[in-house]
C-alpha cells in the first residue's frame, strides 16, 4: 500500500460547549456536587467527539454512575486518612510551629504520593473509555511506579529551580505514553534526555536577560535598566507560550505506534492570541455584568428611604442575605467556568488537534481490539482529591 | 440490494474488531433500521434498541448504536435519514446502564458509615485527647488565626477587608472592669483578651487561647450589665475547660473530611464553612452545662445574680425565635428549662446581690463600637442598607 496520512478536523464550537458547561455547572451546584460526575461525563463526551483523526470522532465512553462508584470507594479509604492525618499535622502545626500554614504545608506533602498515584490511575481510567474507530485505548498499570518516580523528579526539580522541569516532563511522558495502548500496539515515545531543553530556550533567556538587568540595577543603580524588563517581560510570556507549542510538537514527534508516526506544528503566537482573546472577552463580559447588577442596586438604593430602616430589619435581612450572596457567587464560579471552556479550552484543544497529522496510516486496520479495563475504582482517587484532569 | 421502495443512504460503521471504518448502506424499514455490508450481508437493528450517543460535537453526524453490542457505532450523516431514525426509534434516548444500582448503594452506604464514624467517634476523641496537651502557645497560634478569619468571612459583602474591632476607650474600660470583678484569673491556663466588634449580631463565643468576642448586637440587646456579665462568666468557663480549643481541633479533622465529600468546587466554600462552625460551635450538652455551673460559681463570688444567665436568652429566645444566633446555640438545646431553673438554683434569696457596673460604665460599654444607632462607620452602611430593603 502506498503512504497515507490522516489529519485532525476539529468539530467543537464555543457556543454549544458554553451551554454545556453552564447547564452542568448549576445543576452540579444544585444538587451539592452529586451532578459533578455527569457534568465531567458529558463535557469529556463533547470534547472527545471534536476531535475527529481522519473524520472519524473520538468517543468517550465513561458511565457517570461508575464514575461516582469509583468516588465512593475512595471516600471510604480516603475519609479515614484526610480526618486522622489533618487533625494530627493540625495539632503539631500548632504545639511546634505556632502557625497553621506548616499544617497545610504538611498535609500536603503527605498526600502527595497519592496525588500522583491518583493521577495515573485517572489516565488509566480515561484512555480504558476513550475509542477510536470503535477500538480501546488503554494503559498498563503502573500507578505506584509512576508515584515514586513523579516524587524523585518534582523534588530534582524544585532542587534545581526549575532547570530541570524540560528533563522532568519528557521522563514522565515516556512513562506514561511508554505505557499506553491502542487497540493492541503499543505507544512508543522516543526522544534524547536533551531534547526539551530546546524548546525552554525562549523562557531561559528572558529570565537571563531579566537576572541580568535586575544585577546591574543593583550594582550601578541606573533607573534606566528598568526599562529591560519591558522586553524582558514579554519575552517571559513568549517563552512559555513558545515551551507550550514546541514541547507538544518535539514530544508528539517522537512518538510512534508501529509505524505510524505524528507531526505537529503549535504556533506560540496562536497560543498567546487565544488567551489574550479569551481573557478580553472573559473581562467584558464579567464587567457587563457586574455593571448591570451595580446599576440595579444604584436604582434600590436611590428609592430607599435610609432613615427608616431599624436595627431589627437589618439582622433578618443579614441573615437571609446570606444565601443570596452565596447563590451569586456560586453563579459568577458557573459562569467564570463556561466562558473559559469556551474561550480558552476548546479553542486550544482545537488548534493543537488541527495542526497534529498522523503519517504512515496505510495499515491501520491491522491493529485489533484490546480486551476491557473494568477498573472498577474508575477515577474515584483523583476525584476526591479534586487533581482530575480539568474536564 | 432488496426492496425498490426503500431509500438506501451511505453510512459508516465501526464493528469495533479492527482500527477501520466499514462504507456501509443504510434503509429505514417500517420495523428496523437495516444495514447492508459491502459482502451482502444485512445487519438488522430494530427501532426500539437503538440508542443515540449524546453529547456530540458534530451536529451534522448521528452516531447511533444498538442495544447489547456495546462496540459498534453507526456514523449517519445522512439528514433525511437522520429525521426518519428520530422518527422511528422511540428509545434514542435511554441509557442502559452496566453499573448495579445495588453496587451503588451498598458503597454510598460504606461511605456514609466511614465518614459518620470519623465525624463523629473518632475526631472527638482524638480531639479532646489532643487538646489537653497542646501547650497554651499553639492555643494562642490557633485563635489568632481563627480570629483574622472570623473578622474577615464576616465583613459583610467583602468591601472592607476585615470587620471593625471596638476600641472606644471608656467602653474597654467598662468591659476590663467587669472581667476584673469575676476575676477568673486562678483558674485560667493564659491570660484573656476581650474583643468587641461591629457587628448587629447578638452573639458571643470564645476562641481557642482565651481570646472572648462579643458582637456589638448583643451589648445593644442586653438590658442590664449583669447580662453581660453573665454571658462573659459563661464563655470564661469554655476558656477554662478549654472547650474552644476541642473544637477547633475536631473541625480541622472533619472539615478536610467534609470537603471531600462535597468536592470542592468554590474554593471559598469551605472558609465560609469553617468560620459558621465556629461561630456557632455547638459544644456537647455536657460542656455547655459545665460552663453554666462555672458561671453561676463565678457570679456568685462577686456577687452578681446568677439568675442573669437564665432570664438574658430566655428573653432573647422569647423575642428573636430560633433563627439568631446565639439563641438558636443556646435555646435549641433541650434542657433549656432546665438550665433556666438551675441558674434559678443558684441564687441565694437571703443576699443581696449588687449589679456589677453602675450607669455611666454601662453606657460606655454599650456605646464601645461609637454610640447608639449611629451607623459604626459610614463605608459600609450604603452597602447595607438598600439590601435591607431589598428583602
């Protein structure tokens, strides 16, 4: 057979994801959080759908009441550790430190194993009911693995100021994708320990340049190297910008399952206009907002006769504020949630799916279906601890 | 292909064996949807087992499967036919679900008990043991904290960053006198600080490490200063046995434990949660009457009626309801009676009790946030006010 190639067409629109998102996000909130797990369901349904490798869609297949098994299961294991161990680092927070923040900070740590165990795990449950071609993706387990070596490289990491993070995410990566399956061929992710750094070059030398001026302002005490910040600046938000495309597009070059390969070509500009875009936008709405319900509250004011009013009144209407207060913030999350999905997450998803190309597709149909992942703990871990993936 | 009367459109289908998608025909029969294969062969799917995948993207594409086979999908692009499957198929919107309701159930179940038992046996008990060794400075640590949080959850609408405290000098001085005249001291781990502040709530409580907050509502509510005294006896008695300290302790365990169940899906939830609890920290029957018996002990040796106690909420209860705050702490509990004849009790009719301030130092300690209904300071009274009306 000849060499073909498949392109991603993208099918999502703003619209239709907005209405999603606000319509799941206040039935979650009215139903205390239990609708959270058909709201994640049916997002992930949207966006798997979009995206569509040769006209084909993506299927997220994930059953919301397995989903909130899964949660159950692992209240029933986390409740037990998150009450004791809290209570416990909340008491020597307090005897030793006299602070709470170290509580926190404690608490945190000592989840921390389990946040990347619970991350895996998640992964694994969202590629066991993600099909293509009505075939299953799926990952080997390999949680606890993932765990340790997660730990040993955020803190090689954080040793290193960072400098490492380029090394720390193509090693994670091999893990994962190393791990990963369609149908029954394997992922691969290839790649030379070096090869990141490349594209953290952008954000090294804003930050080099912004060392740099912030020495000699202190050395000579010109005013003027200030004024370097203003490049240096928006270099910085290049660099990441430029580390978002260019990290997708070195990794997802590297990666092959049998011989099908991947192209992608991000572009850093398009990265930085959506969210310039989205967050204009985001602005104005939010100030439209909140200009028409000061308008509404200037015309209440202006009619009210502020003499008459007695004490008394003022501790029931304080009290029954309090919903109200409670209801519009709960609206303002809602919406604030909607917007980004439409501004900002489904235009990213949208421009990293169009410019990614899968090579060498002439015996795709080779590659036959994987038996099920039952899992029945689904995602349970990581949606108790709240580090899901973000939809 | 059979039948000159149907209308046979192309279609996709995914047979979920191989990474590959069948150009099939479709036709619509009176009965069922019939696929032909590119073979001959024919796949029927009758109209009452066919479901629809919700939640696409692409709204020109209907992607339909049959009941029982959970692999294969159907991608009909085809309008007309997509209007006759609507048409036909009375089910497109079931779900089958594969997860046992009973499953459900028995691990909600499971969850519930592990969450009940760590709420309620195991954080109190590790709390009470934990707070009677916690060195007076992690105390202290502990109520400051609670203290910035309590002034900044209740600072109304959040226009001001904190809730005012009330430091008129003469009314401070009228409250030091009155803490002087009971003189707890002997029977205090630490010393204790007295805060007033602006708030229309009628309510008091102690916080961990000695530190007393009444509202200005419940200076403003009291009709004599032995009421006042009678309360601040009350709450001294919480500081001796250190029941706030308890209590915080026990909320930092189940509050993490809360959260989880709830998800937290406004972060600002949960700090609102934590600053309710504590204010109307609802200490067990048995602490509460321990600081009664305190109280009336206290009174009584500086010779104020202990009778104050009783009348000051019964009265509070008569005239407010359940709903305020401090009422609805003390009057919900149901040996209110009880409590109101025990400080009865413990007047003794052959003495002759003082009051424990005289008039003028009465009027300071009233006027301590800046006078009688005088709004306390003019920023947030708008902001109030035409809410009030509102309701």
């Amino acid at each position: 057979m000849p060499p073909s190639n498949l392109t991603i067409s993208y099918a999502g629109e703003k619209g239709p994801v907005f209405w999603l998102a606000l319509r799941t996000g206040i039935l979650t909130v009215l139903t205390l959080g239990i609708y959270r797990f058909w709201a994640k369901t049916r997002l992930r349904r949207y966006y798997w759908s979009a995206i569509r490798p040769g006209g084909a869609p993506l299927e997220y297949v994930g059953d919301p009441l397995e989903k909130l098994l899964g949660f159950l299961v692992a209240v029933v294991f986390m409740a037990f550790y998150i009450g004791v161990v809290n209570l416990i680092l909340m008491y020597f927070s307090f005897a030793l430190l006299n602070a709470n923040y170290a509580a926190y900070g404690l608490s945190f740590l000592g989840l921390t194993p389990i946040i990347f165990f619970a991350q895996y795990r998640a992964r694994r449950y969202i590629l066991a009911r993600t099909r293509w071609r009505g075939i299953r993706f799926g990952l080997e387990p390999g949680a606890w693995g993932y765990s340790w070596r997660s730990m040993v490289h955020w803190i090689a990491t954080l040793c290193t100021a960072g400098l490492m993070w380029p090394l720390t995410t193509l090693w994670l990566e091999k893990y994962r994708v190393s791990r990963t399956f369609y149908g029954d061929q394997r992922f691969v992710q290839g790649g030379a320990k070096g090869m990141l750094f490349g594209a953290m070059r952008h954000v090294y030398y804003a930050l080099g340049l912004s060392v740099a001026a912030t020495v000699m302002l202190v050395l000579y005490g010109n005013p003027a190297w200030v004024l370097v910040y203003l490049l240096s600046g928006p270099w910085l938000i290049y660099g990441w910008a430029y580390w978002r495309a260019e990290s997708f597009k070195r990794m997802t070059e590297a990666k092959q399952l049998g011989e099908m390969r991947f192209t992608a070509n991000p572009r850093p500009g398009r990265i930085i206009g959506i969210y310039a875009l989205g967050g204009l936008m985001m602005n104005i709405v939010i100030f439209g907002v909140f200009f028409v319900a000061f308008l509404a509250l200037g015309l209440v004011a202006g009619t009210t006769d502020l003499e008459s009013i007695n004490i008394e009144d003022m501790d029931v209407a304080t009290t029954a504020l309090v919903p109200v207060v409670m209801l519009v913030y709960f609206l303002f999350i809602i919406l604030t949630r909607a917007m980004t999905h439409a501004w900002i997450t489904l235009p990213l998803a949208q421009h990293f799916a169009e410019v990614t190309e899968i090579v060498n597709t002439q015996n795709i149909a080779d590659i036959v279906q994987r038996d099920r992942d039952e899992f029945s703990e689904a995602e349970g871990f990581a949606e108790a601890l709240d580090v899901g993936a973000a939809i | 292909m059979t039948g000159q009367d149907v209308n046979w459109v192309f279609a996709d289908l995914a047979r979920g064996e191989r990474a590959h998608l069948t150009r099939v025909q479709v036709a619509c029969y009176p009965e069922a949807l019939v696929i032909g294969m590119p073979d001959g062969a024919q796949i029927t799917w009758c109209w009452n087992t066919l479901r629809r995948v919700r939640d696409q993207a692409d709204r020109r594409v209907m992607v339909l499967l049959h009941n029982g086979d959970p692999l294969t999908r159907l991608y009909l692009a085809d309008q007309g036919t997509q209007e006759v499957v609507s048409r036909h198929a009375r089910s497109l919107g079931k779900r089958d679900h594969a997860t046992p309701l009973s499953k459900i159930l028995l691990w909600a179940g499971g969850a519930v008990a592990s969450v009940a038992v760590i709420i309620f046996l195991l954080v109190p008990l590790m709390a009470t043991q934990l707070a009677e060794i916690l060195p007076p400075e992690g105390e202290k640590a502990l109520g400051d904290t609670t203290f910035e949080q309590i002034r900044t959850a209740l600072s109304e609408t959040g226009f001001e960053g904190r809730l005012r405290i009330c430091d008129d000098p003469a009314g401070t001085a009228a409250m030091q006198a009155m803490y002087t005249r009971l003189n707890p001291d002997a029977d205090l781990p630490y010393d204790v600080q007295i805060h007033v502040l602006d708030h229309p709530m009628v309510n008091a409580f102690a916080l961990p490490g000695g530190r007393l907050v009444f509202f200005r509502g419940l200076l403003e509510e009291a009709d004599n200063p032995d009421e006042v005294a009678a309360v601040l006896a009350h709450e001294i008695g919480h500081v001796v046995y250190r029941d706030p300290t308890r209590d915080a302790l026990r909320s930092a365990g189940s509050l993490g434990v809360l959260g989880l169940l709830f998800g937290d899906f406004a972060g600002g939830t949960v700090a609102l949660f934590i600053a309710n609890q504590l204010i109307n920290a609802s200490y067990s029957k048995a602490a509460e009457a321990r600081a009664d018996d305190y109280a009336h002990g206290l009174l009584e040796k500086a010779n104020v009626s202990p009778v104050a106690l009783g009348t000051f909420f019964e009265r509070l209860h008569e005239e407010h309801g359940d709903a305020e705050g401090i009422v609805a702490h003390f009057a919900s509990h149901p040996q209110m009676t009880d409590r109101i004849s025990a400080a009865q009790a413990a007047v003794d009719p052959n003495r002759d009790y003082d009051t424990i301030l005289e008039a003028q130092s009465w009027r300071d300690l009233q006027s301590v946030c800046g006078g009688h209904g005088t709004p306390p300071s003019s920023g947030d009274a708008p902001a109030k006010k035409p809410w009030t009306q509102s309701e």
